[in-house]
C-alpha cells in the first residue's frame, strides 16, 4: 500500500486491526462503507462481538457535487488530521480522537461516533440540545484563542499557518460563498419560484459591497486556525455531549467566519421552522429555542473567550486597555456577516441545506427560503454597524417582517 | 562546499566565474567584502580590466546588533532571493537581477549596483530624487497589487505565501516596532535628554491602543507580499535610477507597512533638516521637497495601484462600485498609522537612523528627535481618522507647530 489508491474493506480491516490496542487480539472484524460518495470514502469496522469500533476516513481526489467531479487535493486528508490533532489538544471531549493516519494514502484512523447524530438532523427533528450552545461555545474560544496572536506564540502561528495552506478547498469558499450566488453562475442551483431573489441578488450593489469586504476578510485576514466549515452538519450531537468533526477546510481565516458557520446554520433552520412544526405552539416555543441557542452560542463564546484573553494572553501590546472590547465586537460584526453570507449561498448557491429543501410543503418551502433569504440579507447589510448581539435578534426580527431597517 | 560555512573571497571569485557569462574568459577576478558584518557577508566581485562586477550577498546565521549577538534562520536568505525574484518578474526596472543562488550556503548572486548611492545618504546631503517618488510609486503599486488577491490568482497568493512564512524577521519587527517602545526595554535606546519622551511613550494608552491596532494588522493582514523593510537604506539611487534591495523581511502583509515605511523615513530626514540645511533658504526649500516628495510617493501609488485595477483586476466581486475607493482609503490610514509607529522607533527604539543621530549639534539633534516623535505620533494617534494626503500634512505641520489636532 505504498502509493495512493481508494482502500477496499479487506484493507480497511487489516488497517484497523494495526492499531495499537484498539481492538481485542483475534478480534474477528467487520467493515461498511458509509460514505456518502462525495468527497471522501468512510469505513466503519467494528468487532463482531464486542463494541469495539473504529473510523477510517480516506480522502478521494475529486468531488462530487451535483453530479459534477471537481479535482480535489488528496493533500486535504493531511489538513483535516492536523485540524482534528489541534483541535484535539485544545478541547478533547469536543473532537474525535485521532489514532492513526497516512498522508501518501490520505486517510485518517478516528474515533468512531457512531452513537451521535448529525446536529442538522436533530434539529430538523425538533430535538433540543441544551449543551450544545456552551459546548461550541467552548470549542470556538479555545481553538481560536490558542491558535491566534493574542494565545500562541506568533512565531509558531506562522510555521503552522504554513502547515495550512489550502487552496483547493478555500476556493470551493471563495467561489460558492462569496461570489457566486451575486452573479449569474452555473454553480447556482435555485427552484424558479425564488428566481426573482436570485436576480435581486445579482443587481444589489449596496449588499455586494457589503460582501466584498466579508470576502476580502476571508481571503487576507489570518487571525486563527478556522475549523472553516462549521455547519450543523460538521457537528456530531447528543443531548448531553458534542463533537466536531471534518475540519478539512480548516485554515488560518477570520474568526467570526467559525462563529458565522454556527449562528447562520441555526437561523436556517429556525427560518425552517414553519415547514416542520406541527401547530403554532410547537413554532413558537422551537423558533424561541433556536434564537436562544444562537444567542447563547455567542455568549458563551464571548465569555470563553474574554476569560482566556484575562488569563492566558501572551501578546502584550494586547493588554491595553479597550483593545479587548473592540477586538470582541469586531468579531461580533464579522459573525453577523458571515453568518448572513452561508445563509444567502445555501437558498441560491450550488450547496443546500435539509432544514429548508425537505420541507414537504411547496408553499411552507418557499416561505422558508425568502425568509432564510431576508434574514440573511439584513445581516450582511448591517453587519458593520453591529453592536450586540441584540442588535442581531433586532435584524433577524425586522426581515422576518419583510422590514429591513437600520440600527 | 556543500554544507553552510561563511565564503572566503577565493570562493567567492570562484563562484563568480561559475555564473555563466557575466565575466569574460580568463578574466582576473578581485573581491572584496563590503558587509558591514551585522547581518550578512557582501562580496564585490570585480573584473581588473573592465567594468564587469557581481555582488554575492551570504547571510551569517545570527544578527549583530549593538554588540549583541541574536541568531536568525539562514532561511532568510531564500526568501530575501525569492522576493528578489518576484518583485524583479514585476518591475526588472526597479530591482537588481539575480544571477544565482545557493540555499544551503544561504547566498544569492545578484546585479552590482556601486554606481549607486544609498538614499539615506544622499538625503542627508540634500540632493534631490526627481524620479524617485514616481519610481517607487510604481514599484509599491505593481509589488502589492500583484501580489494581492486583486492581481493575483487566489490559489496560486495563498501557495506563494506559504514560501514566505518568516517568523525571525517578523518577530524583530514586532518587537522592534510595535513593542519595545512603548514599554520598558533593554532594546531600547535614546540618550538621557529625552527620557521625557519615551516616558510618556509608555505610558499613553490612548496610543498603544492605535499601536494595537496597527500591530494586528501586521500580525494577521495578508493582503499582498511586502518587502517588509523598505526604509531610505534598502534603496539604492542615483537622480535617475532607483534600485531597490534587501527584501528578506519579505512577508504576506498589509500593503501600508510598505508605503508607510517609505514615507516615515522621508518624513524623519524632514524633521532633521534644522540639523542640516545650512541656512533658512535651503532648509525651507528641503523641507518642502521633502513633504513634496511624501506626497507625490502615496499620489504615484495610487494612481498606479487604481490604474491597475481597472486594467487588470482578476477578482470579480471587487469590481463592486464604491469597494476601490474604499480599499483605497483603508490603505492610506494604514499607511499614516504605520509611518507613524517606524518614526517613533527610529528615536526612542534599537535602531535608529543616520539622518537624526549624525547631526552634530546637541541642540538641533534633540528638536530633530523631538519632532519626529511629535509627527510620528499624530500620525499613530489619528491614522484612522485620515481621509486623504493633505490630512497628513495637516497633522504633520499640527505636530511641527507642538499641536496635536483631530482632523
């Protein structure tokens, strides 16, 4: 198994069994693919009369989306891994473990989770997580505060932003995110009864603008070691634990772009809510829940985050007075942004989200696509001038009435 | 000579007569080193009977400053070459030619350049650059706008970045620049009759929180490959050919660091010319060439820099009305704020600059440093406020009058 080939079960086996005492010896081994056949093959083995289990995750060179095969760094395994390792070192009960890896062959040996569920299905199913909001939480201070100027030591941050440089995968970003879903592309993937948004989109230069400069933090703005695609579909969950998984966009960008991932892919779903809420007291109380969660998703960054600034800074030109509160809310105004700009590409752009695209009801749909749609607009619009948190549930509520405002 | 060790002149001949073509057959070799042995070994390579000459520039693995010995990454080397490389393929006019290299032996064979004046020199004895302002306009506008995600492929920035990961010199700027002087230091230096100064340095909050600010930006604004360096001592001159040299502080920052630089040092032989000039007349007519010169440096930039945005712009979303103009602006604050931070360094700081610390009367040197720090850090305290060059010259003359003002 010297050069890079797409591992077969028998394989995956004989990998599994070599790592140290991860399963019993003679332990008699089964293995599934259960990958969804896009980006990455995923082999589940596990022992035949034991719980043992484990996760192999190899990386194909290409991807498929939409039936279209895109030519994709191998090199993203070795990123991913780095990722997890760090990730890892910072919040171990947050991420899966890494047990074993090859670069030439771009798989990665992980802790299996199979007992978790992907956080966007649970949501869709109106399951509440009270612990997530504080785990991500956690999981965002402490990976972007110790891989950041303020938490690491900024020679080391550079050698290891050297270690991610991602072209390949940042593009995929660039291009789906920040670009395509403002001009004609055939990239974009909408239903004709949004058209007429779509065209807003590409004929709004107030909200381009606005999104140039979002971009253009994306693309220069090296402040932390990103996990890049924290989606609630990069988050395994239970009611009482969370797991972060897939970091294979993970490269030194903007923090708010994590929490932007996090906060947008909650409003999706909340925008998604009368599509799967049974009667109006169900909408109500969910829809209240996932504001809160979104709200306390930053708040429980915000003080993760200002409590390590108090006791674990190294830089100290950042210990001047005011420098910490205008550091936090310009994260705060990057979140909004961010969070605006994947909610916009998920309605309009190439990639989509379940919360919104299997809702039954044609009618319920569309009203929870120009309501993702509206929402996300007013954060990108507004994202600047942001001073709270509030000032988000305050946008979100405007365009929720079809009333944009200023605040 | 396969592993690093200093070079001989022997050697250094030797490899001079291995560069294809730059010296006749059978020609008679003489060198001579012309470092001023604090950071690197300079060969001057010359042929006896005719006017063929090379330069061979080898890093030394450790930095000499005021006695003190600190080791520094022979890797400097390579990315001092390959910045050569890069900024010559933008402006061959502009940058001395690279005959050869080795990075193991940490040395590159570049163009000679004797016929040349350092233009800190030649300032200092008042000799007028007509053509340097436009010539370095050019070469900050074609440097940064190509190297930038503006002119740039995106994938392609981000690998080519990874080539200049350079913690060393970057660290000597963060702590030379944005550190040192604004706290107690044993890296800091300036004569007793000044301590007045550099007391009230470290305790202006107000300032380091500009200083913070500017220091972020330096940490982790990667908008285009800089030289890093790029003060009146790393430009070689005559009146009408600038050259310039010595980018191994080379790194992916924010395009003002250089600009500032340019116009910082300009601004510190302005405020030394009291010291110089040898009557009124002539100090009233350098003073003005000198802030004319500032000027017309940011005028050739820009015109540049939005010249080649409308003609070879490869970022679609930047086309966005209003986002050139905005970018723009940004740059020149940035480029206020950290002319500014490298004023106030050369007084109070490790390194300090011939133009002030050669004046010879006490007096007249104590004024000059006086004003710098006073130009330096209007320029800090309300970089964010300026809007256009003539508010510079605004806060410039505010300064030289001893009153600091908001614009």
């Amino acid at each position: 198994m010297s050069a890079y080939h797409p591992l077969n079960a028998e394989e995956a086996i004989q990998l599994a069994k070599s790592i140290p005492g991860r399963f019993p010896d003679h332990a008699e081994l089964e293995c599934r693919e259960i990958g969804d056949g896009n980006l990455n093959l995923v082999f589940h083995v596990t022992a035949k009369n034991t719980a043992d289990s484990i996760i192999i995750k190899q990386a194909v060179p290409y991807a498929k989306v939409v039936g279209e095969s895109w030519p994709l760094s191998l090199d993203r395994a070795r990123i991913e891994r780095v990722a997890l390792e760090t990730q890892y070192s910072l919040c171990p009960n947050l991420v899966p473990k890494v047990y074993g890896y090859s670069d030439e062959l771009a798989y990665t040996v992980m802790e299996d989770l199979s007992e978790y569920t992907i956080m966007r299905k649970g949501l869709i199913e109106g399951i509440a997580y009270p612990k997530f909001a504080e785990h991500i939480g956690e999981f965002m201070a402490r990976t972007l505060f110790y891989t950041s100027d303020l938490g690491m030591n900024q020679q080391e941050k550079k050698v290891l932003a050297g270690r991610f440089v991602n072209p390949d995968l940042c593009k995929i970003t660039e291009d789906l995110i920040f670009e395509d879903p403002y001009r004609e592309s055939s990239n974009n993937n909408y239903p004709d009864h949004i058209a007429d948004e779509a065209e807003a989109l590409r004929t709004d230069l107030p909200l381009h603008f606005e999104v140039a400069l979002l971009r253009e933090k994306f693309l220069t703005h090296a402040q932390a070691l990103l996990h890049g695609d924290l989606h609630t579909g990069s988050i395994f969950v239970t009611p009482e634990s969370t797991k972060v998984i897939d970091p294979e966009f993970a490269y030194f960008g903007p923090m708010g772009f994590d929490i932007g991932a996090v906060i947008g892919n909650l409003l999706l779903n909340y925008a998604a809510q009368p599509g799967w809420s049974q009667d109006e007291y169900t909408q109500a109380t969910r829809e209240a829940r996932l504001l809160e969660m979104a709200s306390d998703v930053w708040n429980h960054f915000e003080s993760n985050f200002r409590m390590l600034w108090n006791d674990d800074l190294l830089d100290e030109m950042s210990r001047t007075p005011g420098y910490q509160d205008y550091y936090v809310s310009q994260i705060l105004k990057d979140t909004a942004g961010f969070a605006g700009c994947k909610m916009i590409r998920r309605i309009v752009g190439l990639s989509h989200v379940a919360d919104i695209d299997t809702i039954a009801d044609d009618t319920a749909r569309e009203a929870a696509q120009r309501k993702a749609l509206a929402i996300g607009k007013n954060l990108v619009r507004h994202h600047r001038s942001i001073k709270s948190f509030e000032d988000i549930l305050t946008l979100i509520q405007q365009a929720t009435k079809g009333n944009e405002v200023s605040i």
